[in-house]
C-alpha cells in the first residue's frame, strides 16, 4: 500500500505496518491495489517564525507517479484510493486525479475525515465513495489570496452582482458614497481573472468525470454545478447524506458497508 504524503518532506512510501498491512493485503484482489493520499493535520515549521499547511503541489505529482509505477508492477488495474487532504495546487490537485483516474478501471475512495478543494477533486476520480459519520468533502469553488487572506472567487463574484444590480437603476452621480466606494475598488481584470479561475476549477473536474472509466458520464454537468456553485461558502461540509444527493445513492457507501477495510483505512 504506498501512501504519499504531503508535508513537504517525504512523498512516496511503501506501507511497513503489519498491523494494517497484513489484513488489508487478505481483503484485496489480486488485481486490486490500495493507495493512501494523507495530508497531516498540523502545519510543517519552515522557519523559527513560520509554518506551513501541507498542500498538494509538485512533489505530490512526482509520488503519485511512482506510487503508480509500483502498483503498475503488480499488474493491479483496480484501486482503494484512501483521500484525507485540505487540498492545495489546482493544477497539481488536478495533474493528481488525472494520473490516477487515467491508471485504473475501477476506483473506490475512502474518506475517513476530509476531502477538501483540491481534495475533493481528487476524489472525483473514484467510481464510488465511501463515507463515515464524520466524513465530509467540500466545493470546489476556487480560493485566491486578497489582501493577505484568502477568499472565495464565487464570494467575489456574488458581490460583483449586488454592486450591478444596485446601479442597473441608480446613476453613479446619484449613488450613494458607500457603493461608489465599493465600485472603485473593483478591478475588471481583476474580476475577469476571478472568472477564469472558476471556470478552469470546472473543466477540470469536468475533465476527470467525462474520462472513459467514471461512473458519472452523462450527469458531470450537474455535479460540478453543484459542487462549484450550490454552496454560500467553501467552508461546507458535504456529509454523507448530501453526498447521496449529488452522486446518487448507488454511488455514495457508508463505511458500515466495507466494515473490515474501512476499519484498516481509518487507521
């Protein structure tokens, strides 16, 4: 079971644990191989004075393709994909899930605790999920950083609107200060590059679900609809029941239905 790991300092290991590795090895095929993509909880110290969260980013690419390599090896085409990250890169998040929807058939993801952001578009690869009482996974709205925070492009977006909607009747002569303050501060290039990068976080998950071996061609407009554009905040937990409701009942399992391996995998 490789596992790759985003803390920045080690990306790629073989599973060493006989106490997950022996009994998740009984409950596999032998043409089904289990991968782990953990993100730790707690950010890595770079500086005396500085931390940082763990990400998916370029070194996540190089792990995946060498935990692909290995699995390759072994002539598995089916995956236990275990996902718990806060995301990171958008085109790293997205190199990632397409390395691993575009090397196996069959993929089931488990998410013991996250999938978030990027994290969820990597579990976008799977053809179906697995969740527990505490699982959630979250939009796929896009974050950027604003004036030394991030925020969400659809929360920008969604202002831009109320800003054109209170002058579609009203003047900027006769506008009030506080509106013309707001207008000046919006920058159009801004706003446009606000929109692509929506539009982009969209094709990509788009591109994963339209690929040959997804169980949800046909119905990846609405899904991504919903997970980019159905939520107030980025912030949403998309529990269990939600998820049901956007992939379908079929596709969305609880850990009680893989009772033996989802044991192995929260651990």
């Amino acid at each position: 079971m490789p596992k790759i790991s985003t803390n920045k300092t080690e990306f790629t290991e073989e599973e060493t644990d006989p106490t997950i590795k022996e009994p998740l090895v009984k409950l596999l095929d032998k043409d089904t191989a289990a991968l782990a993509l953990i993100a730790p909880y707690l950010p890595v110290k770079v500086t005396p004075t500085k931390s940082m969260p763990a990400e998916i980013g370029l070194g996540e690419e190089f792990g995946i393709q060498e935990a692909i390599s290995q699995i390759k090896q072994a002539n598995a085409n089916k995956l236990f994909l275990l996902v718990n990250s806060f995301g990171g890169g958008v085109r790293s998040s997205f190199n990632v899930a397409q390395a691993i929807r575009k090397s196996f058939s069959d993929i089931t993801v488990f998410i013991p605790h996250v999938a978030i952001s990027g994290g969820t578009l990597i579990a976008l690869t799977g053809n179906r999920f697995v969740l527990g009482v505490i699982s959630t996974m979250s939009p796929i709205d896009v974050q950027i950083e604003r004036y030394g925070t991030r925020c969400s492009v659809n929360a920008m977006v969604r202002s831009f609107s109320v800003l054109n909607d209170l002058f579609k009747d009203t003047s900027p002569e006769d506008a009030p200060y506080p509106w013309k303050a707001m207008a000046d501060k919006l920058d159009p290039i801004e706003f446009q590059e606000w929109v692509d990068a929506s539009s982009l976080m969209e094709q990509y998950a788009l591109t994963i679900l339209r690929h040959e071996y997804s169980s949800f061609k046909g119905e990846e407009r609405t899904i991504v609809d919903k997970l980019s554009g159905l939520y107030p905040t980025h912030e949403y937990a998309i529990t269990f029941e939600e998820a049901k409701g956007i992939f379908g009942e079929n596709y969305v399992k609880s850990g009680e239905e893989y009772a033996e391996i989802w044991d192995i995998m929260g651990t």
